[in-house]
C-alpha cells in the first residue's frame, strides 16, 4: 500500500454536536469524506479514526475501514495528528510511503484536488501538501497592524502576489517524515490550491447551514443509483397549483417530458410509485395515465413507504425520493437518496441528497429519471434507446462507446446540459454590443424574451489579441477615423460593464458567459465569477488558453470550427470530458448547407463520450432546427438588433423575430420527437374505430 487516507471523526464537537454525523447534501459528513477519498484515484485504502459506535457505523457503510480511537486521543485537546499517528500503529503490519489527513468539516472534497496533491509527494515534488484557496485579501491584526502587507503601500490586485488561506480539508505526508516530525508541515512544503467555493470549513451552526445551501451548487450531479423511484405528487409532479372550475372540479398542470421519464425508467426495470396525503382523483387518473402504483390519502407517509419497501423486497438505501414540503421529511430520511425540487421548503432541500434543477410540473421527475438512468449497465440503457446501429471512428480517444443518450449531463448556472435535458439555447451576443452597455443590455432582453437558457460575450485583451501588424490600420468607424487597436479597446467590455451585465442577467434569470481568447481574459471572467467557459474555434490549438480554462474546473464549451481531428484531440487531452460539451461548427460566415456536415454532431459525440451541440453561422433556421433533431443539445446563434447595424458579425446574426422562431421551433421539435415507442395516440382511436379491419 502506497497511499493511505486518514480520516478523523471523533464524537465529541464544541460547536456542533456529533458534527461528523450532520448531512450536507444528505449525506453525513463523514461519509462525504470517506466517498471522496474512495474516488481518488491515488489513495489505496481509506481508515476512519472514531470513539462513536454511529460514526463507526456510518464510516463502514460508505468503504472505509474503521480504527477504534482510546478515550485520551478523543477530547477536545487531541491533535489530529496523534488520531493519524495511532491509526498507523493499529495498521503496524502495513507500511504507507504516504499518508494523507482528510478532514469531515470541509464537505466539499474535489478527488482530483487529492489526487493532484498526492502526486506532488509521489514525484519528489514536496514532503507535505496542504490544500489551500488562493486570496488577495488584507489581512490585519485585532491591534491594528497590516500582517501581509504595508497599510501606507496598497498596490492593486494584478499587482500583488497570491497569498493562500489554509482550508483544512486535507494534508498530504510522507510517512515517514510525520513520524519523525510529529505534526504535518515539515521539509518541503507545498500548497495544492482548491476553489473557493470548496473552502467552508464547519465549526459552527452557520458554517452547517452555509454548506447545506451551497451543496446543491458544489456538488456535481452524480449518477443515482437506485432500484426504485418514490414521488410525492403536489409540488413534484405539479407546480404545486391547482385550477378549480366552477363546479368545484381542480386541475393542474403537468409535465410530458415527466410521462417519458418514468417510461424510461419502468422499461430499464426501476420501480416506480407516487405517495400523496391528499384524496384526488386527479393523482389517481394522472398515476393511471403513468401506469404506476398509487397510494393517497395518508397520514403517516413514512409508514406507507415502510410497507411498500418491504412489501417489494427493497433495501431503503437502494431507493430514492423525490420531496417538495415538510410531510416529505420522513420519507425522505428512510431512503438512501433523498431528492429534493429547487422551490421546495428550506429543510427539504438541507435534508436532499441532490437538489433538481427543475421544477415540480416542469420536468423535476424527467431530470431524476435521466440521473437514474445514466447509473444503469449500458445494457439496461441499450434496451430503452434502442439506437440505430452508427460507424465508430477508430483513431483517438473513445471515451464512451455507445454514446447516443448516454453521455452524462453538464451543469451549467441553472441548466443541465445533455441528452434527455431541454435544448440549451444561447444568444451569442459576442462583440454585436459595439462596445456600448446599452445595447448589451437590449439583446440580453432579446434572448431572455425569446427563451433562450443563455447569452455569451467575447473577451479579449487587445494587446495581446491584435496582431503587430494589423495594430495601425486605420479603420473607418462610428466613432471616426482611428486605428484597428484604438476600435478594438475601444469596444472592448471591462469590470464595469460586466459587472452590470452580471447583475442584469440576474435579473433576467439567464445565464451569461464567454469566449476569452488570452489567459488574462480567463483570470477576468474567473474574478466575475461566470458559469462556464466557451472555448472559441480559433482557440482550438491555444495549448496555453486551455491549460488556463482546465485549471478553473468550470464546465467548458468547445467550439470545434477550423479544426482538424487531431487538433480536437489535443484540446480535449488537456480539457478532459467530465465538465465539457462539445459544438460542431464550420467557422464560414455566413455558412452554405454543403459545409454544416451536420453528420458531426453524432461522430463527436460517439468519439469523445461528451455531450454535443451545435453552434451556427448560417442564414435561416433551417440548419440548427435540422441539427436539434440529429441530437444537438446545445445551439448556438449570433444575436443583432438589426443585421443592417455596423460590425463584423451582423450580417450572419439573428434578429429579434427570428430569434424566436428559432426557440419555438426547438421547442415544438424536442415534444414531436418523442420517445421513438410505438403507441396508438387518443387522436387516432375514433378514425381507429371507425376505418381499421381486421381480417385473419
């Protein structure tokens, strides 16, 4: 054994009680521990070091072996290097050349934050490695004294060299060294830098409560996997609204996409049942037109629950519940995925395993189905997709045989991103704002008016972007004669200006993003603290570029114009597939049919495993429509006020009407697809009746 992690988790707590044992995400935070230190790629074996049975308990159902600790290392006054210490003498017939510290109170463990600072040790780069977050703060004394700077010099942030905030989620040893030693810094120490929002370490009540609400953003989505799916009904199958005519008669608003998902899920063997308190025969008629079991009108629902887990011969940590309210809490704390909408009550969603992105009546129960699914075996996936058979290119990496439908969504600010998941639309404002805020803030309206998910700018640093010999040609603009360096300062957006487009977004409730195309550009969007990153086609082969956006961890869009297959597969090397989608685009402006090759959509998607969509250049709608039905999960259209305005990119751009059509279309499109089973639809029974003969 090469690496083993150590993770301490005492009873006791002086802030808060068995601390260890609180859910964040509903998992308890020990568990979230072990699970990260299971996922790392480096760490051979995980040890957990307690004095509480509970802890224990829950210590070994999540994989990890348990060290009983003594009564004198488990006060208040124990270091965590003496429960290390102790583990590794209790482990004294194994030898690990490397140890690693992993504290419970940082929920947010990133596997590959470890991995990367336990090869630090492996290569001889370090003798310990601490995880720390990057921070430009002042910090002072309680006298009133500057303690990392001069209070009367106070150069600016790029100015300034990045100090680093220990987090004490983790530290990296070499076995040895800490025996000697006795404490965890010692010969060459390094920092492995995580992301801020990875650094909350729970000492308090507060601390508790601020990483339950950040969880549903931290955490990724993971694969749920379950042999059955339970359901409340208000709130989860509806938007927790009822219509009530005249006569007293109610009826709500539900989801298709959420009859598909549990088709889905019946046809790969997942159990399926829906729980209500309330009497109504709308659950039952809409339970009915599901084809699943309901039982109404209860008082108790955990109990219910309790019985038809038995009854099934379910194990209640093999299935998941899905909850919007309080009545939902008991159930929710029987299963071993307890889910939660994105509206429902603050305790629900602090008790949820994962929070949906979707709301109750508008997909919650389809989004849970594709989570659910994309855990099943390939088999299982193979048998509901049926897809036709497709030629796989043989050359570079094959990340996911069997692509079509399979490949996990990405998040992206309010939307997951992939197959099964609404077409994510995105107004590419890029520089058609001419440099003016206002008209930014126009086609912001114009996207979020239209439907899109979306809106994405371009970000450059003129004097690195502008070639030397193009810098003083003169060019003829709206703002008089001057150079091409001078227009190109000139329209480009600073902290200012995107801070407001920020804030405006917000308002809007559409996520807003861009292009950077130097590495200084990516620190700026870093400091807006944008959702994803969108790669341009002509930063494919940005070696310099990409290593900048990988090291964010945000999801990356990837633009694959002008570019060859290889390229493609440089730039993936160094992106990785787990937060990235993919656009085919051809970079002809504006795009001839001949050259969409819309046939890519599938070859990339089949090549790299990733989800893939489409970014366009063309005249009309036709292409992208076209490409949405070839499995595009993403499209991507330049927006204008007016293609008439000046500006390079206007003419190929969409106006406010045709961007609407174009959201509609997509729309109409994802419903008429359908799930490709053969059925005789309401509409067709009275022509059935009366025109079809049976004959032997």
């Amino acid at each position: 054994m090469r690496v083993l992690a150590v993770v301490p988790a005492r009873g006791g707590s002086v802030g808060v009680p068995l601390k260890n044992l609180e859910k964040v995400g509903g998992v308890p935070l020990v568990a979230r521990a072990v699970d990260a230190c299971l996922r790392a790629e480096l760490v051979d074996d995980v040890v957990v070091s307690t004095d509480h049975d509970r802890i224990a308990e829950v210590a070994r159902t999540a994989g990890a072996r348990v060290v009983r600790r003594p009564a004198e290392l488990s006060g208040p006054a124990a270091s965590s290097e003496s429960a290390v210490l102790h583990a590794l003498s209790e482990l004294a017939g194994e030898a690990p050349e490397i140890v690693v510290l992993v504290q419970c109170t940082s929920a947010f463990l990133d596997p590959r934050d470890l991995d990367a600072a336990i090869a630090k040790v492996l290569d001889g780069q370090a003798d310990s490695v601490f995880s720390g977050t990057e921070t430009y703060e002042f910090v002072w004394t309680g006298a009133g004294l500057g303690v990392n700077h001069d209070p009367a010099v106070r150069p600016r942030r790029q100015d300034r060299e990045p100090h680093f905030r220990e987090t004490g989620a983790f530290y990296v040893m070499r076995t040895e060294g800490l025996r000697e030693q006795g404490h965890r810094f010692f010969g060459r120490v390094a920092v492995q830098p995580v992301p801020a929002g990875h650094a909350v370490e729970i000492d308090t009540p507060e601390d508790l409560e601020i990483a339950r609400a950040l969880a549903p953003f931290v955490d990724e989505p993971l694969p749920i996997d379950v042999d059955a799916v339970v359901t409340d009904f208000d709130g989860v199958h509806t938007d927790d609204r009822a219509f009530v005519d005249s006569d007293g008669r109610e009826m709500v608003a539900v989801s298709r996409s959420d009859g598909m998902g549990i088709a889905l899920l019946r046809r790969a063997g997942v159990k399926v049942l829906v729980l209500s308190t309330e009497r109504d025969p709308v659950v039952a008629a809409r339970a009915a037109k599901l084809g699943v079991p309901v039982v109404q009108g209860l008082g108790a629902k955990d109990v219910a629950l309790r019985e038809w887990l038995a009854a099934e011969g379910l194990a209640p940590e093999r299935v998941a519940y899905v909850g919007n309210d309080v009545n939902d809490l008991s159930c929710m704390a029987i299963v071993g995925w307890p889910v939660a909408v994105p509206d429902a009550h603050p305790r629900v969603r602090a008790a949820a395993r994962v929070v949906l992105s979707a709301p109750g009546g508008a997909g919650a129960v389809r989004e849970l189905s594709d989570l659910v699914l994309a855990a099943r075996p390939a088999t299982a996936l193979e048998t509901v997709t049926a897809p036709a058979p497709v030629t796989v290119p043989t050359a570079g990496p094959i990340a996911a045989p069997g692509y079509l439908g399979q490949s996990r969504p990405v998040r992206i600010g309010r939307s997951l991103v992939g197959p099964g998941q609404p077409v994510y639309v995105i107004g590419e404002i890029g520089i058609n704002h001419n440099g003016d805020v206002d008209i930014a803030r126009k086609l912001i309206d114009v996207a979020a008016d239209a439907g899109c998910q979306a809106v994405k700018f371009q970000k450059r640093t003129p004097e690195i972007c502008v070639p030397l010999e193009q810098r003083d040609q003169i060019r003829q603009t709206p703002w008089g004669e001057m150079t091409y360096m001078e227009y190109k300062i000139r329209t480009e957006f600073g902290a200012d200006e995107y801070r407001y487009i920020a804030k405006y977004c917000e308002e809007r409730e559409i996520d807003w993003f861009a292009s950077p195309w130097d590495v200084p550009s990516v620190d700026f969007l870093e400091e807006m603290d944008v959702v994803a990153h969108k790669v341009a086609s002509a930063s494919v082969t940005d070696h310099e570029l990409l290593r900048a956006l990988a090291a964010t961890r945000k999801p990356v869009i990837l633009s694959t114009g002008m570019s060859t297959i290889e390229e493609i597969d440089a730039a993936v090397e160094i992106l990785g597939t787990e937060r990235l989608v993919m656009m085919h685009a051809t970079s002809t402006y504006p795009l001839p049919p001949e050259e969409a090759n819309l046939r890519m959509i599938t070859t990339l998607g089949q090549r790299y495993g990733v989800p893939v969509g489409y970014s366009g250049h063309e005249r009309g709608l036709q292409i992208s429509l076209a490409a949405v039905t070839l499995g595009a999960v993403t499209v991507e259209r330049h927006i204008t006020l007016d293609r008439a305005m000046w500006g390079s990119d206007h003419a190929a751009s969409l106006e406010p009407t045709g961007l609407e059509h174009l959201v509609r279309d997509i729309r109409i499109i994802e419903t008429a697809l359908g799930d490709g089973v053969k059925r005789v639809y309401p509409g067709e029974e009275a022509p059935r009746a009366r025109l079809r003969r049976v004959t032997a």
